[in-house]
C-alpha cells in the first residue's frame, strides 16, 4: 500500500497501475486512491475503464468512496452514458441514500448537461444541505436554464438553507446572465452581511455581474471596499473595465497596482495586452508586452496569442518575427494558438512563404488553422493553393465550416476559377450542410464579375433568396470599373448609395467610371451629389515599416520627412522607367491639370513615395513591403512593375482588397484586381 501511494503521490500513475494489477484482492481504499488519481491527472476515462475491468472481471461491489471516485471520472469525461451506469450501480448496491453520493450525482448530472437526472436525484434526497442546493442551481446554470437557477436559489432561500459562498459564486454569473441586477444587489448586501465580501471568488463574482450590467461604479466600489486587495479581484476589474471599452480607466488602474506592487502577476499583464489588443488599440498592446518583459514577467502562451494578432493588425513584422523567435526559446512553438497566429500574421505582414512554413510544420491542424492558411492564400492571390488546401483539409477528415468556403471562394475569384468557385459554392449545402449566406453570395458574385461575367453576375444577384448587402454591388461596381460597363455600373452605384450613403469609395468608383466613359457631366453629378450629403472622400495613406519605425505617406504632403530626397529619388528612377517604356496614365488623375503637371499628380500618390523611401533604405533586405488604406492607383500600379524590375528587388503592396507582388516587372495579379 506504501508503494502505492508512493508511486501516485509523485504521478508515476503506470508505475501504480502495475504494481495494482499483480495484487490479488485490491482492497477498495487502493482502488479508490488509483481512481481519484487517474482522474487528478487528466485521466478520466482510464478511471472509468478501471473500474468497469474490476465490475466485470472481479464482481466488484464498490463502497461510496469508490462511486464518488468514479463520479468525479464521469463529470470530467462528460461521458452521459457511463454516468447513467454508475447511477444504477448505486442503486443496485443501496448507496443512493447516502447524501454524499446524492450530492456527487446531482454536480455529474449537471456537468454532463443531463439536467432531468440531476433533478431525480435531487428529489429523492431527503436531507437536503447547502450543497445539495448548490449543485442543482449549477446544474441549471449549466444546461443554459439561467431563470431555472434563480428559481431554485429563491427556493433554497424560502427552504431556510443558508447559502455559502460557492453558492454565490454560482448564482452571480446566472444574474448576470439574466440582467437581473436587482437580485444581485440583495446577493451583495447578503455578503456583506454575512462578511463574505472578503471571500476572492465572491468579490470577483460581484464585479462580474455589475460589470456586465454595466454598472462599473458599482463594481469599483466592490473593489474599494476590500480591506485586502488581491490580485484576483484586481484583473476582475482590469477585465471589466476592457469588457466595455474603457481602456483609460483600465490603464489608471492597471497604474494604481503597478504601484502597489506585490499585487502584480502574468495574469495582470496579460489583461492588459489583450485588453487594448480587442479593443482596436494594438499599438499599446504591443507597447504593454514591452513593459511586461522588462518589469521581469515571462509572457506564457495567452500572452503570446494576445500579442501576435496585434502586431498583425500593424503589420509589424519585425516585432512578430521576435516573438515568433520567443516562441521557440520557450517551447511554445507546439501551440496550436499561437501558431495560427503565426500564420496569420505572417500572412497579413506580406510573408506568404514563412506563413506556409510555420502552417506545414502545425503536427495538428483544426479547422481554423486551415481557414487561416486557405484565406492568406487567398488574400495573395494564390487561388490555386487555396482551392488545394480546401481539398486537403476535407481529406485529412477535417469538416470545412463557413469560413472555409469565404476564404476558398474569395481564392476562386482572385484567380479568376469560375467553374471551381461554381462546384464549391454548390457543395455548401449539397455536401456539407451549410446554407450559404449573404456574405457567401456575396463571394460568388465576386467569383463571376472578377472574370468578367457581369450580366452573370447580375442575374445571380437578382436570384439571391435574401437582400444582396454592399458588399455583393460593390464587387460588381468594382467590376464594372474594370470591364468598363456603365450600364451595370449605374445599377450598382444606385443600390449602395442606398445601402451605405456615407462610403464615399462607392461615389469615387462611379465617378471614376464614368469619367473614363468620357461622361464628364454625370461624373460631375455624381461629386456634387458627394459633396451634398456631407461624403468626404478618404485621403489615400500609404506607410512602410524601416527598422522598428513606421513612416506614413499622404498625397502633397509639405512637411513630408526625407520629402527632397524622396522626389529626387523618382526623378531618377521616372527617367530610367521611360527608357523601359513605362508611360504615365493620365486617366488616373481626375483633376483639372495638364501636362508634366499631371505627371506630378501621379508621382505625388502615397504608395509610390512609399516604395521610393523603402528603395532609398532597403540595407540588404530583398522586398520592400508597403500597406495602403485604399485601392492602389491604377497608373502606380503599372509604374511599381517598371520599379521592381530597375530595381532588381521584389515589391509587396497591400491594398484594401489583396496583396500585390511585384517582381521583374510583373504583378502576382496579372493586372486583374
């Protein structure tokens, strides 16, 4: 028996179950400890295979002990039909009377979400405790029977059964649920008067629910009152405060603890990245991570997952490249989080290569990894790769859900795959059960029009079982501006301004189509009709990452760094890209200027300055990569092909729509975006 526990106590669990095996007649306290062992370390249907191997090889009759053991095995495993056996066990050997096995089924029942037998079991016991209670109540909350819960609570409360503080902590969140502010404040001035208030879990408990209801006065006062802080309570507040939005109040507090000191863990700072991370502030999210590193904490694995998408939304590739470097020193390269992350990020910093390395070496891969991978093919252009992906995924056993099919259609239509974006956009429901949605529509009518099947596409909008959103018309305004088709142009110009009046990208699209249609006149009309509603048109912004600095660009920009340098630099180049035959397409400037001005015009966009300062400081690098808030300029389009070639380095630019590569003079592209 000695050796036994000897072998449990430091989880040499084999060991034990070995040596278990070679005794004869194992008594049942040795079973239990084996038991409740398998199931402490995350082995909860070994437990339960043990002890169906000794009902029927053995006869056992087990004690309350070993169905308690065996209990705890089914609520981990959640495993409804052995919970059910283990039942009728219980009372085939009358221990179903026992308050403690009562209580035990009751918490099994209610994990296992079968919330008709927690009910049963509930009713049967005659010596109801608080704890009796308090499992029915979870059990409710559970199985998503928010008011249910209450009932029982108020119940309980009406039974003369005093709650205890897990008890509360299992009412707390069903009040928030149910918004039922009222009911908490009675919980809360219960606590206070019964000096629960200092119990962690209720306090944190309190603060959720006040937060939710958004009622953080309220939930700071929670926090104030507590004679001794702890760090549980404090991130509670941290969270609550980033939960609505409200990052000052959470860096003012995040302040008041930093201040404290010994109130400080990873857990604090993990809050904080994350925090301003969802709540679109990824610059301070980075920033935090910093602080957090050079305070002594080690970021884990949540602190990484919360970090990476932050420095992609600032398509800092440098700062992930350092934490992906981070990830290896610490062994966290194997989570599937974090990775994907990677992938991602990666992906959406221009690097689809590194992106598919660190996808190819995922030992598991679940359906959003290969979402991730399928839509940063995708986003590049890589049709092929991504209808190959899909494919892939569906024969590894993986089921695609409804962001596979977004993220395959939209391959199909950056290259131009009508007949594979037709069989895929098909098999959603045939095959897969997934009725396709307006977004989903909405992929297919980019499919059609991106490879020139307007009237295609038009007819299929028209046959749409729900109202086509924006996105829909302006994939075909999109195409009409490529295809030069006004009629349809003026079709879907009309239906946005109608959707979506105040995106001024929909009025300077159509403008732009019918000034190249020659129809100054109904382009005027359709600028002033801009100018009428108050539709300001989004200055174009175009920015590059050198070293550890972002530089931002904007058309005539005065105070412009290095602006001299800058334009002396594409003098330079404008004269060696003419030799090669580049010429300037004046279409692209709408305003009233004329000759070598209107070469200017062109020179002066954000994404050509950008390109230009990357060339003046590529110090080895062999791409330059520059990220745009708009669509690329048709004519700067053309001239960064000319660039790339005299330059002999590869050009990334992401635009609002895709990733455009540039190399030797051509565009992954093909001119069709």
């Amino acid at each position: 028996m000695k050796s036994l526990s000897s072998y449990l106590h430091s989880g040499q669990l084999d060991l034990a179950r070995k040596l278990f095996d070679k005794i004869p007649n194992p008594d049942l306290r040795a079973l239990t400890l084996l038991l409740s062992a398998y199931s402490k370390h995350g082995r909860p249907k070994q437990s339960i295979a043990l002890y169906r191997k000794l009902c029927k090889e053995k006869n056992l009759q087990p004690d309350r002990y070993v169905i308690l053991s065996v209990a705890k095995a089914c609520s981990l495993s959640l495993d409804t039909f052995e919970a059910k056996e283990l039942h009728s066990d219980a009372i085939r050997f009358k221990l179903t009377s026992d308050l403690l096995v009562g209580n035990a089924f009751i918490d099994m029942y209610g994990k296992c979400r079968l919330i008709e037998e927690a009910i049963s079991v509930f009713d049967e016991i005659s010596g109801k405790d608080v704890i009796s209670w308090t499992s029915l109540i979870f059990a409710h909350a559970n199985c998503k029977q928010s008011g249910e819960a209450l009932q029982v609570f108020r119940e309980m409360l009406i039974s003369g059964m005093k709650p205890n503080s897990v008890t509360l902590c299992t009412v707390l969140p069903v009040c928030s649920a149910m918004k039922a502010i009222n009911l908490g404040k009675e919980i809360h001035g219960f606590a206070l008067r019964n000096r629960f208030e200092e119990d962690v879990w209720v306090s944190s408990g309190l603060i959720n629910m006040y937060a939710k209801s958004f009622n953080l006065r309220l939930a700071r006062s929670v926090v104030d009152g507590l004679l001794d802080r702890d760090t549980v309570s404090w991130n509670t507040m941290l969270s609550s405060y980033f939960s609505i939005g409200n990052s000052e109040e959470a860096l003012e507090l995040f302040g008041k603890m930093k201040s404290v000191g010994d109130q400080m863990n990873c857990a604090s700072w993990n809050c904080m990245v994350s925090g301003f991370a969802q709540n679109g502030r990824v610059r301070e999210a980075v920033e935090m991570f910093a602080q957090m590193q050079h305070s002594g904490f080690r970021a884990n694995e949540i602190t990484i997952a919360s970090v990476l998408p932050a420095c992609s939304n600032m398509e800092n590739i440098r700062g992930g490249r350092e934490i992906h470097g981070y990830t290896y020193r610490h062994c966290f390269i194997k989570d599937k989080m974090i990775l994907t992350a990677l992938v991602l990020l990666y992906a959406k910093c221009g690097d689809l290569m590194k992106s598919r390395l660190v996808f190819d070496q995922m030992i598991y891969k679940d359906v959003i990894a290969w979402n991730a991978m399928i839509f940063a093919s995708s986003m590049h252009g890589c049709g092929e790769d991504a209808i190959c992906l899909y494919h892939q995924m569906i024969k590894s056993g993986m089921k695609p859900n409804s962001m596979s099919f977004m993220g395959v259609l939209s391959g199909c239509s950056h290259s131009l795959f009508v007949e594979e974006g037709r069989s895929i956009f098909s098999a959603m429901s045939r095959d897969f059960g997934i009725q396709p949605d307006a977004e989903h529509y909405s992929c297919m009518v980019d499919v059609l029009c991106r490879a020139g099947h307007l009237q295609g596409a038009y007819e299929f909008i028209q046959g749409m079982p729900m109202e086509p959103k924006a996105s829909a018309w302006g994939a075909m305004l999109a195409a009409c501006r490529l295809y030069k088709n006004v009629e349809l142009g003026k079709i879907s110009a009309d239906r946005l301004f109608e959707i979506e009046p105040e995106n001024p990208g929909n009025y300077v699209l159509f403008s732009n189509i019918l000034m190249n249609a020659k129809l100054f006149d109904e382009a005027s009309k359709i600028r002033k009709l801009m100018r009428d509603r108050g539709v300001k048109k989004v200055p174009g912004r175009s920015w590059i990452q050198i070293k550890n600095k972002v530089y931002t660009f904007v058309k005539d920009d005065d105070k412009m760094l290095f602006r001299n340098e800058i334009y002396g630099f594409l003098e330079k180049i404008g004269k060696k890209m003419k030799l090669e035959g580049y010429k300037p397409d004046i279409d692209f400037v709408l305003q009233d200027v004329k000759g070598e001005e209107m070469e200017e015009a062109l020179c002066s966009h954000s994404e050509r300055l950008a390109v230009a300062f990357g060339a003046m400081n590529l110090n080895g690098e062999s791409v330059i990569r520059v990220f745009k808030n708009l669509r690329i300029c048709g004519d700067c389009h053309n001239a960064i092909k000319f660039m790339s070639k005299i330059l002999g380095v590869g050009v990334t630019v992401r635009d609002n729509l895709r990733f455009h590569h540039f190399r030797d003079g051509s565009c992954s592209c093909h001119d069709r975006w």
